[in-house]
C-alpha cells in the first residue's frame, strides 16, 4: 500500500494493530519519511494497540494526544526503534552529519529520553499556554492548518478519540521530530 491508497475511518473502525498500519500505509506524510523510518514504525505497530491502551479510546483532546505520544516515544525507546534506525541510515547521511554512528545514536536517544522525562510538565505547559491563549481542544483542532478534514469532521461530529486520531492522522502520534 502507498499513500495513494485509501483507507476509510468511521466511528466503527476498530483500533488495532492491522487498522494501524493501514493508516501509516496509507497516510501521505509518513509516505515521505525516509524508507527505513517507515519501516521502523510499521514493525511497532503491532505493539502500538497494547503501548497506547490507555489513551486509545479517551478523547482526542490535546492533553491526550500529548500523552499517548509520550507513550509511543516510550515504545520507541523499548523496542530499540533509536538503534535500528541509526543502524539503517545511509552512510552518505552519516557522513554529512559530521558525527560518527555512535555520537548520532546517542543523540536520538537522549532526545527521546528527554521527551520522555519531561512529558508530564510538557504536556501541562502545552495545556497552560493554550488556556492562557483563550483556545479549548475544539478550537485548537479545528482551527489547525496541518490537520486533515477528515480529524476535523470526526471532531464536529464526536467520535474523535485518540485512537481515530492515530488512524485519521498518524503523524499525530507517531512524528517525533522536535519542531
């Protein structure tokens, strides 16, 4: 499957590790990330449904959002997603960055640690600063640019949980960069 492809998310869709991956298969962003990141996430979405259980079926508000994505650096921490996906850049990649396999690797890792260590104050920052800004979930997904219709229709409509937003926007979750 390629991201041309099409994959509907209705209120019934189950959430699962299959529903999963047809999602990132399908999802246009995840289309552009360099192949060997696609294939790192795809070979955890089967312990994504069991990583993200706590998160999957609450609201998709931004602080549940924020959580279950602290929840898949997690996974991506447990199953060595950092190492293999240093292991399988391109040497030429490597060599540009003007740090060795190790130094690079050590980097990703103390990232994602970071982000997890600092989750929780984080995640209530995010919150703060939006309510400081005047805007509620509804306004935040709504009014966002980056989001697809389909997460702002499914919101409008009230079956947005974390675990529709996963398979309507899989970025949503599953993007780790620091932006």
């Amino acid at each position: 499957m390629t991201g041309t492809s099409t994959f509907t998310v209705t209120a019934d869709t189950p959430v699962n590790a299959e529903t999963i991956r047809r999602a990132l298969e399908a999802d246009q962003e995840f289309e552009a990330y360099p192949q060997y990141v696609r294939d790192g996430v795809l070979a955890m979405a089967p312990d994504m449904p069991a990583a993200l259980a706590d998160w999957l079926d609450k609201p998709a508000t931004i602080e549940n959002v924020a959580r279950a994505k602290m929840a898949f650096i997690r996974l991506c921490l447990e199953k060595g997603f950092v190492e293999k996906l240093v292991q399988a850049m391109p040497q030429a990649l490597i060599k540009s960055s003007g740090y060795t396999l190790e130094e690079i690797g050590e980097q990703m890792r103390s990232a994602f640690q970071d982000i997890v260590e600092q989750g929780d104050e984080m995640v209530a920052q995010l919150v703060a600063q939006m309510k400081a800004m005047g805007m509620d979930d509804v306004q935040v997904i709504q009014q966002n640019p980056e989001l697809p219709d389909s997460v702002k229709k499914a919101q409008r409509e009230g079956w947005l949980t974390v675990g529709k937003m996963l398979l309507l926007f899989p970025p949503s979750i599953t993007k780790n960069d620091r932006e």
